[in-house]
C-alpha cells in the first residue's frame, strides 16, 4: 500500500522528486507550492467523481452544487429518493444518474463498503470500485489520490495531468497513458506528489 500523504510528508516528497526530475524542479522554483488537494472519503466525493467524468470541471461543480442544495447531506438514501425530473433538473446526465443510482444501491445493501477501503492496498481498492458499473480507473485513481491520500496514485488517464506533461517535457504529442507510465516511473512512490505539482502547472500556465 502506498503511503497515506500528510502536510509534513508533502512538503518533502515534492523536494524528492523535484531532485529526480528537472522540469518538476522548475514548476516547483517558478510557481511555488501546488495545492495539498484532498477530499472528504465517502459517498459524496464518489459521486463528485463521477460527475467530473469527460467534462469540465466547473460543469461538474456547478451540478455537484445544485445536488448540495437539494439534498445536505450528501447520502445513497437521498440519492435514491430523487426523481428522474428532480435528478434532471440538478443536471445529471441520464448515464450519471443511472451511476449514482447504482452506486447508491451497491452501499445500501453492503456489496460496497466505503469505510474498507481505508485499510487495504491500492490494487484492492481498485478492483472492488470498479465492480460498480460507472467507476473505471480514472475515476479510482482520482479517489485514491484525493479522498484515500494515496501518494503514489497516478491519474494516467487524466487530460489535465497528459497536457502539463506534454507542455513542461516539450513533447511534439500529447502522452499516452503508457507513456505517461513510463515517464512518472522515477516519481515513485510519490507519483501523487507529481500529479499535484503537474496540475498546478497546468491551471497557472496559460495556453497558447
């Protein structure tokens, strides 16, 4: 299992792998600390998760708002008391309704236990998410990093993380996942660290 990051073990990972890698190092000297970003564990933050699926952000956070104000707090048995018109009108997608449903409905009835999670390794954690129709492995790493505070997790599936790489490495195309992979092998174990600083990059930089 990957270690549990913390504020003091965060602040000397990011001198580890700024040591191992140069173009981390620059991020790290010209735009300073990138945020701890973490998450509440449990239901709520899955569903955020899901929510943030192949769309923007602040689409995601707009809906997931809407969803605070109609049912706080956040839990399965509120979930599955919306209706199809109410659950519409917050802004769900009929796919991510029908994710949130059965993952509300996988909780409820003890296939899933979100407290578990908690004590087992990453690849377990894996496996046992994405039983729940709707949570793949973007979605897994996401909550491993944020929510579980893995500092490993790697997101490699991640537009925001593939386009920082692409940018800070001045790479001709934008990394595959695998090359991602092999690319983040010398952040080990800290590639959590990596994609926090990489993310930090990407949203301060702008395009051009």
């Amino acid at each position: 299992m990957s270690e549990i990051l913390t504020q003091s073990n965060f602040a000397n990972s990011l001198k580890v792998i700024a040591s191992r890698d140069t173009d981390l190092a620059e991020i790290l000297q010209t735009y300073g600390l990138p945020p701890f970003w973490v998450r509440e564990p449990g239901f709520a933050t899955l569903i955020q998760i899901i929510l943030e699926q192949q769309v923007s952000l602040a689409s995601a956070k707009a809906v997931f708002e809407r969803l605070q104000q109609t049912i706080s707090p956040i839990t399965p048995e509120g979930f599955l008391a919306l209706d199809d018109d109410q659950i519409k009108k917050i802004g769900f997608s009929r796919q991510k309704t029908l994710y949130g449903r059965l993952l509300s409905q996988s909780i409820i009835t003890g296939q899933l236990d979100l407290h578990t999670l908690n004590q087992m390794n990453d690849e377990d954690v894996r496996s046992v998410l994405k039983k729940i129709k709707g949570i793949g492995d973007w979605t897994v790493d996401i909550y491993l990093l944020m929510a579980l505070r893995r500092s490993d997790s790697l997101p490699k599936g991640d537009l925001g993380l593939a386009l920082a790489i692409q940018k800070i490495k001045r790479l001709e195309n934008r990394p595959s996942p695998r090359e991602i992979e092999d690319i983040a092998e010398r952040w080990r174990p800290w590639r959590a660290v990596a994609t926090r600083l990489l993310w930090h990059y990407y949203l301060v930089v702008p395009e051009k």
